[in-house]
C-alpha cells in the first residue's frame, strides 16, 4: 500500500532550517563537492541556505575557518562550509550518500 505523504514533505521543506552565509560575500555554487566543479550559480551576499546533507571534498579556507566539508543545498548544488555559518567546525547534517 502506497502513502502520500507529498504536503507533509512540502511542509517540511518550508520549515527547514536555514543558515546565514558569511556576511558580505557572495557565494560560488558548485555542481559538486569541490573547487573542481562547475560554479551552476552564484548567491547573493546575505544569503540564507538550507543544508540537505554535507560530504568531504575539497579543503578550502574561508571566513568560518578551513573546512573539507561541503553543504549540499539542493539537487546538484554544493557550498563549502567554511563561508556558512552552522555554529560548529563539523558536521551538522546527515551524510550525503
């Protein structure tokens, strides 16, 4: 038997919680977890982004501090940690995977 849980799944992806990148900057978004992948857009300084899940990729220095880890945001799209402000050096989500 198949359940429809589509509105509650609706409702949580509005009430996910955000997180404020760092102040002033504006954002490179990767298609995956590195420097190595193509930039697919670019936030806005003041930017607020939800983090899905986070993997290791690339090490990259920023204004949170140096961070392997990588946040994914949405389908295909990737920031690095070290420019988002999660209130902790390691991981604040499930692993992507």
């Amino acid at each position: 038997m198949s359940v429809d849980h589509s509105e509650e799944i609706k409702a949580a992806a509005t009430t996910a919680k955000t997180y404020a990148i760092a102040p002033g900057v504006t954002l490179n978004v990767r298609g995956g977890p590195g420097t190595g992948y193509a930039v697919v857009r670019v936030l806005a300084a003041g930017s607020r982004v939800p983090i899905h899940c986070q993997t290791p990729g690339t090490s990259v220095a920023g204004p949170y501090g140096t961070s392997n880890i990588w946040d994914n945001i949405g389908s295909g799209e990737y920031v690095s940690d070290a420019y988002v402000l999660t209130g902790s050096d390691g991981y604040v989500a499930a692993r992507c995977g």
